[in-house]
C-alpha cells in the first residue's frame, strides 16, 4: 500500500469521527465505561496477589537444634541444611542472641527472665526460607531427618491451608477477570457494530463504484482503532489518578499503611495503562472490521 493512500485512509478515519459524532461519542464512552470496570478489577486483582504473595513470603521453618549440640555439630548441620535443593536463605541465631529477641518481644515483662543469660535453656536456632513458599512442608520434612535437629515449627497444618486460601484467591481473580474481559469485547464490539450499522449506505455506494474491499476497510480500520485507544485513554487517567489518592490517603495514615499493603504507583500503572490500551485497540479494530464485512457483499 503506498504512503499517500494510507495517509488518505487514516485522514478519512479521523474524520470519520467527527461526522459521526454522536454514534462515535457512545462508541467511546462504552469503551470508557467498560475498561473502567475491567481496569478496577484488575487493580483489585494484582493488589490481592500482591498481598497473597507477602503474606507467603513471611512463611518460613525455625529449626531447634539439640542442646547437647557442639560447635562442629551446629556447623554440619547448617551444610545439609543449604544442601537441600529447595532451600533458599539459613540463618543462624545462636541461643543467646535467641534469648535476647525473647525478651525484647515480651516487652514490659521482660525482668521476668532476668538471670537467664548463664544458664540459657533456650536452644541455637536455625531460620529457613524456601525458594518457594508451597515447599515449606516438603523442606521440612528433610531437615526433620536431619541429626541433632531436635523440633521445628513452620505452622503445620496452618500454612498448608494458607496456601490453598491464596491458590482459590489467585483463581477466581484470574476467572473473574477473564470472565469481565469477554464481556467487555462483546459489549464494545457490538456498541461499535451500531455506529457501521448506521452508515451501510455509505459502503454500498462505496462498493457499487468500484472500490475494493481492502479500500473500504481501512477508514474504519483506522476509526475503530482510534475509538479504542481515546476510550482506553480516559479510564487510564481516571484510575491514575484515582489510585494515587488512594495510596497517598492510606499512607497519611499509620495505622491504615500497616494494615492494607498495596503496589506501588509505578509500575502498576504502566501495566494496567497497556493492558487496556492493548485490549481497547483490539476490540475497536476487531468491531469495526467484523460489522463492516457483512456489507461488503452487494
């Protein structure tokens, strides 16, 4: 296609816009409104994974070693620990640092367990972080074998439970979102099917002189993908700016900004703002090109 007939088709697609105002004014808005909705949820979905990883994240194996352990014996067993394949960080806290952390949690209380430092019952402790939070319970069980590990804890039973929680979290959003996705094409399409409904005369007097097929597409092809980008610009904007008042209300507030952890400004907004710019381009270029071919048979 040369330049100067493309640069024709994308000028008769913009004023497309214009002569057909109205039906392009509702073309947009159902745009607007639907990738609005769609854009919310998206948020809501990204910011409920983000929570969902941050709590997986806290999950980790504390592993009590025997009392009776000597130096040489700690030091083995911290090499089969980082031998296992899963095992992503081991950290060791030796019981006194182990007591000191004791006391500081029980504050006022601490006097309680004053005089403890020369004879600690408290045993050397190692801290164990899996690459993958969902094999906790497959990394404890092999350093459960291990010797002079005398117990550990990492939740039993409550993790496993945790991790089912944020899998069916995980899957109805990303159901839902999908489910929201289909509806919105169908809705936009069809509003856009309207506006080329509105004007068939137009292309069979197009077609009956002889243009081709390809010559009539393309106005509209240029016209559809214009009416998704502005309708995916604006609820873009608005769910920028909306989100920005959002974190900045939640972080004026200690109390809130301790309770609702959410992501960051940036890069959330980039990816939403390609999403449903990728999703408003398709569906108007799709609408338009699906409704203008059932006029082109004359």
């Amino acid at each position: 296609m040369k330049i100067r007939t493309l640069g024709r088709h994308v000028r008769e697609g913009v004023k497309n816009l214009g002569r057909n105002g109205w039906m392009s004014f509702a073309s947009i808005s159902a745009v607007t409104i639907t990738l609005f909705i769609l854009g919310v949820f998206l948020i809501l979905a990204m910011n409920v994974n983000y929570f969902a990883q941050s709590v997986e994240k806290q999950v980790e194996i504390r592993v009590f070693l025997d009392v009776l352990a000597t130096k040489e014996n700690v030091a083995q067993v911290e090499q089969n620990i980082k031998t296992i394949q899963k095992v992503d960080t081991v950290t060791f806290i030796p019981k006194d640092e182990g007591l000191k952390q004791f006391k500081e949690s029980l504050g006022e209380k601490a006097y309680l367990f004053e005089g403890l430092e020369k004879d600690n019952p408290l045993p050397d402790t190692f801290v164990v972080k899996t690459k993958d939070p969902k094999d906790t319970s497959v990394v404890a069980a092999q350093i459960k074998k291990l010797e002079y590990v005398k117990s550990l804890n990492y939740g039993e039973g409550t993790v496993e439970k945790l991790f089912a929680w944020t899998g069916a979290i995980r899957n109805v959003g990303i159901a839902f979102i999908i489910g929201l996705g289909f509806t919105a094409m169908f809705l936009i399409a069809n509003t856009i099917k309207l506006t080329i409904v509105a004007r068939r005369r137009e292309i069979e007097i197009m077609k009956l002189v002889g243009a081709t097929n390809w010559f009539i597409r393309w106005p509209f092809f240029v016209e559809g993908l214009l009416m998704g980008i502005l309708g995916a610009l604006i609820p873009t904007a608005m769910l920028t700016v909306g989100y920005y008042y959002l974190l900045d209300g939640i972080q004026s507030s200690f109390e809130a900004s301790q309770l609702f952890k959410l992501l960051p400004l940036f890069p959330l907004v980039y990816q939403v703002a390609l999403a449903l710019l990728a999703i408003g381009a398709f569906i108007g270029i799709w609408g338009s090109l699906v409704s203008v071919r059932r006029f082109l048979r004359v």
